[in-house]
C-alpha cells in the first residue's frame, strides 16, 4: 500500500504507528500569530486587561455585526454563558434538552435545580425531534433547550411554534454553528437567545469564552449585570450574579480568529471533502452530510457514522485502532448524557425513550481536521480506517486471541 497499512503492519498489531506525531480532534486554530501579538502589546501598554475592556467591547459589537444580531453578550465560556442565559429568563422546573448533546447543555440546568428532560433526536439529523418535544412537555415545563448539533441548523419553526402555543421559552445551544444559516438567516437570532462557544477547539476560538447573542434588549442587560456579580455602576448591586467576564487577551484572540474567519472555513471545507472522497465507498463508514447548497455551514466537526455489522468492525475497535496510530479520533457525546451522573441514577429509565439517541451515540467517531490537518494525513487516516474495514473480522479475532478472549 502506498498509503495506511497492510493488516500486519497495524500498530495495535505491533507494527509501527503511521504518524509520530498525534493528530488531534479540536487541534487549535492560532489565525494570524502577529496581528494577536500585536493586541497583546497594545493591551499591556493600555493597561487593561479585563473589566469590559476596548477588546471585549470590538468583539462584542463584531460578533453582533456578523450575525445580524443587536445584542452580544460575550462571557469567560459558554457553559457560564448557558447558566446566566438560563437565569435571565426566569426557567424553573423543566426544560427539555436533547438527549445527544454535551454535558454541559444538561448540567446549565441542574447546578441551576431545574431538571433537564432529555428528548430524542431525527436520526436524520441529529437534533432533537420537534415532534417528541410535545411528548416530553408536562405541568412543570418551562423551556426547550434546543443544539443545532455539528452546526447543522435545528428546525426552528417547528420548535418556536410549540414553544408559542405552549407557551414556553425558546433558547438554543449554538456552540457548534457559528457561521451557520438557517433557511438563508445567520443562525444567532433565533428564540429568546443563542449561546455561543469561543473554546479553544472551536474554529473561532478565544482561548476560553462564550456568548449570548439575542434580539431581546432586556435579557442582554440583565446578562450584562449577571456576568458582573449583578453591578450596575461602581458601587450599585441590583441583581445576583456571578463573575463570567471575558478577559482582554482572550478577546484579542477572538478578534484575530474573526479576521481569518472566511479562511478557516475554506480550510475546513476543504478537509471535508478530502474525508468524503478518501471514505466512499467504504462499507458501513459515512461523513455526516453538509449541504452548502441549501445553508451556509462552516464544516467544523468531521463527524463519521460506523455501522458495525455492515463495516465488519465496530465503531470502538475503530477508534481504538485510529488510537494506536496516533490518530486521536474520538467518541461523540458517548454514552449519552443520560448514562452518566447525576442523570443515570436519577433517570435510570430514560433511555427507553431514546432509541434514536442512544444508536447514534454507539456509532458517531470525530476525525482530526482543521488548520491543523494537511490533506495527506487525511488520506492516510483514510486509508487506515479503509485497511481496517477491509480485515474487520481478522483484526477483531487476532486481538481476542492477544487478550485470551
């Protein structure tokens, strides 16, 4: 083989691994080094380094701009950001939240003691399913929780008109879709609010940080008050809070990442690509869909769904094989939120409910991409995962044999 391996070359088979080096999921986007050093320098110069600072505010109102919002709240990270978002509109009881999605969704809600309801997904695509919303609402529901997952938009109609007849608060988790469109309109101003992330393995990242973007110009102020232990002025406390500001370092990144904004989705869709074309035709191995022809998407997650039985090897063994290679693929949101703490003791039952979440959550694998990731590796890492598909049952047997099983 020109590219991959043969069988017996495989590293978890005691061959040599194919790279040295580790390929990463969520490897960083550093954008241009000298234009951040540049900030850096004027910053330490001005001497202002958090406290709603000149960097925080250009990034603020930029974010806005781009997304054709009016109000950017922008916080130290988005999970912070989730939980004042969730107390600036006043939800209690239940909300219903996916059942794929990170922990953070769920756990905005139950630091708060609200009750996070998790609600199955579309198969399709992978966000929660508007019509098992209805099913899920009781007495004590106050909210929809709603993730445009791998950036790929919710169905936001559907949602916001259960959320208007049942008279519930709309919200969204939008780490994964900035950049994004639904039905032609920048995904940001939908519902009550969106929440951004600006995390480090983001494709626009600010080392650590977050946002809510919204139209409603009282619940940016009262996120503004909550992100400042509820100051308004110097000496005037009028609301609890807590202290989520984002410093000036890190809004100077995310100014720089903003500016390399159109390259870094050029690059990351160029990777996709690079994946569907290395991976067709493998049986039982499939990149999620992105179709630019109907939304904008910014291509940031290579998502890869492995049927097992049709692949003839498993997802896991998959991802352990990647592994050896020094490729660090990873599982995504495996096992499901509702398999760990505090959910799986005081849910024990849910995934009864979550049929569709719970197959997608036992087949999903994220493959390194971004600025990071040449399109040889892709092709590497492409042949590695077509070397093990095509010896799926030799493999699966010579490991057994090693362990005794």
């Amino acid at each position: 083989m020109s590219l991959g391996k043969r069988i017996d070359d495989l590293a978890i088979l005691g061959g040599k691994p194919e790279f040295e080096y580790k390929l990463h999921v969520g490897r960083p986007n550093i954008g241009d080094r000298e234009a951040f050093l540049a900030r850096v320098n004027d910053m330490l110069d001005r001497k202002w380094l958090s406290n709603n600072g000149p960097y925080v505010q250009e990034f603020e109102a930029r974010i806005a701009e781009t997304l054709g919002v009016k109000h950017c709240v922008v916080m130290c990270n988005a999970t912070l950001a989730l939980e004042i978002a969730v107390r600036a509109l006043g939800l209690s009881g239940e909300v219903i939240v996916p059942g794929f999605t990170a922990a953070a969704t769920p756990h905005s809600l139950q630091w708060q003691y609200i009750t996070p309801v998790f609600c199955d997904i579309k198969y399709a695509t992978h966000n929660i399913d508007p019509d098992r919303v209805e099913d899920m609402i009781t007495p004590r529901t106050t909210g929809i929780l709603a993730v445009h997952l791998w950036g790929r938009p919710c169905d936001v109609e559907a949602l916001q008109e259960i959320a208007d007849r049942r008279g519930l608060k709309l919200l969204f988790d939008a780490a994964h879709a900035f950049g994004c469109t639904y039905k032609g309109k920048m995904i940001g101003g939908f519902g009550e609010c969106e929440i951004l992330s600006f995390h480090a393995t983001k494709f626009l990242n600010s080392f650590e940080g977050g946002a809510v973007v919204t139209n409603d110009a009282n619940l940016a102020h009262k996120a503004r008050l909550m992100k400042v232990y509820g100051f308004e002025g110097p000496d005037n406390v009028i609301y609890i809070g807590t202290n989520a500001k984002m410093s000036e370092v890190c809004a100077a990144m995310g100014l720089t990442s903003l500016e390399c904004l159109d390259d870094l989705i050029s690059a990351y869709r160029a990777n996709y690509l690079h994946y569907r074309k290395e991976l067709a035709g493998i049986p039982g191995v499939s990149c999620i869909v992105y179709d630019d022809a109907v939304e904008k998407c910014n291509y940031q997650y290579l998502a890869v769904e492995v049927d097992g039985q049709t692949a003839g090897i498993s997802r896991d063994l998959l991802v352990r094989l990647l592994h050896a290679e020094n490729v660090l693929a990873r599982r995504h949101f495996y096992p499901g939120c509702h398999k760990m703490e505090p959910y799986k003791s005081l849910f024990p039952h849910a995934g009864l409910l979550l049929p569709e979440t719970e197959k997608l959550a036992a087949r999903i694998m994220l493959l390194p991409t971004g600025t990071a990731v040449n399109v040889d590796e892709i092709s590497r890492v492409c042949a590695i995962i077509r070397t093990a598909v095509e010896n799926g049952p030799e493999i699966t047997d010579r490991l057994n044999a090693q362990s005794g099983g």
